[in-house]
C-alpha cells in the first residue's frame, strides 16, 4: 500500500470513510482499498471497528501488517473483493491511544532530558502504558518526578505535527533522534511526529493535534528488568 492509501498517516482524527474491498483472503481477511485502521505496530495496538456493506456488519477484530499491505480480519466471512463498504474505528479505544501515544513521546523526551534515558521499548494499552529505558540509576523518586514534569510539558498546549520529510530534512529538525528513533523502514520517506519546540522523532503512529489532549498522566509503578528495561508503568488521569 502506498501512503496516501494509508489514512491515519495524513488525518488521525479521520473516524469514517467509504472504501472498496482490494482482496480477502480465507474469507475473513480483508485488504481494502484505503484504509484508516491502525494495523499493530510501533507499540500501539490495533483498531477495532466495523466494515458495513449495506446492512451488513463486519467486526474488526484484528488489523495487521501482512506483505506491505493492512490486513483486516472481521468476524465472520461474506465480504468479496469490489464490494463498496463503509468503514468505522471505535473512537473511544483510538482516542484513548492517542492520548496514550503522544504521552509517551513527551514522557520520553522529558527522561531523556531530565536523566538522559533513552526509549528501549514500549507497550501501549487503553488501561495503562508501559515504556523500557535504558537508565544508569533506578530511582523511583526521579521517575516520579519526570512524570510531574511530563504533566507541566502537557499544560504548555504545544501543538503536534506530523510531516513526511527525507531522513536528510528530518536530522535538521532541533531536539531530533533523541529517544530512540523507530526508523519507518517501509515507507520512502519519514513520516515525523514533531511536538512544538519540544520533541521530534519519526513514528508512523497516530497522534494527536495538541498534547493538551491527553490531559494529565499518573505514575503506576516501576519495576527493574535490568540497566536497560528499566519499565515505567502509567495511566491517563480522570480516565477509567
Ligand atoms: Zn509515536
């Protein structure tokens, strides 16, 4: 698939849209045309939803990258290849992991600034998140600290933009390749998530428009899996 087939990419806010079904395979596997379901990736899990054709409805359950293309597996077979579908993300799961999302990218700025950790890994949920640095001194108090200077970032309202660049333009951008660039292999250029005058790095994930989206974060726990897993757990504060 190419980027402009791919929706998210350009519109993360995009929740509806009409599309045709490209193939399906096994009956329930289904590529589509356009698509602006988030495929697991990146840390981020999938997007649940519905494809309709006519009265029909078709759960997604799953959406994976398979061979270059987004592949969407829906409840029960009967989609065929041409057929004119409507397509729906469940907003209330995206928008959480949008929030989510975008929380870990100043989260890692800040622990990146503050203690000079990098990102080794993360594993975002709609219930709670977990980012791995790689952090010398396991300090529970400074992590929670971060986490306070996280929430002082996020009541700053910066904007968040997400531009398709080269590598070459993208290492020119102030406060680049700091944590842990998750180079996007499979497309031809970068797509760059830059947080106002705070943080850019590449990442094909959804994001939101403004970081006074996610609201506040709050310190869970934090448990250590060696110099380089040092596992921070959080949550959206009010939520849940
Ligand atoms: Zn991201």
């Amino acid at each position: 698939m190419t980027n402009d087939q791919v929706l998210y990419l350009k519109d993360c806010y995009l929740k509806e849209w009409e599309t045709k079904v490209k193939s399906v395979s096994k009956g329930k596997f289904i590529v589509l045309k356009n698509t602006a379901f988030y495929p697991k990736s990146g840390g981020q899990p999938w997007d649940t939803g519905k494809i309709t054709k006519d009265d029909e409805e078709y759960k997604v359950v799953y959406v994976g990258k398979f061979g270059g293309n987004i592949s969407h597996e829906v409840d029960k077979p009967g989609l065929k290849p041409g057929d004119k579908v409507k397509c729906k993300i469940d907003w209330e799961r995206r928008y959480t992991l949008m929030k989510m999302h975008t929380a870990a990218h100043v989260l890692s700025r800040v622990m990146y600034n503050e203690s000079g950790a990098t990102t080794s890994g993360n594993k975002l949920g709609v219930d709670r998140s977990r980012i791995d640095f790689a952090l010398d001194d396991f300090d529970k108090e400074k992590i929670k600290q971060n986490i306070e200077k996280t929430n002082q970032i996020i009541a700053k309202k910066l904007s968040v933009e997400k531009k398709f660049m080269s590598k070459e333009q993208a290492m020119k951008l102030e406060g680049f390749a700091g944590p842990s660039p998750h180079l996007m292999k499979e497309f031809d250029r970068l797509r760059v998530v830059i947080i106002k005058g705070f943080d850019s790095q590449p990442c094909g994930g959804t994001h939101l428009d403004n970081i006074e989206e996610i609201g506040a974060i709050e310190f869970i726990k934090a448990s250590n899996k060696g110099k380089n897993n040092r596992r921070v757990y959080y949550k959206l504060k009010n939520e849940n």
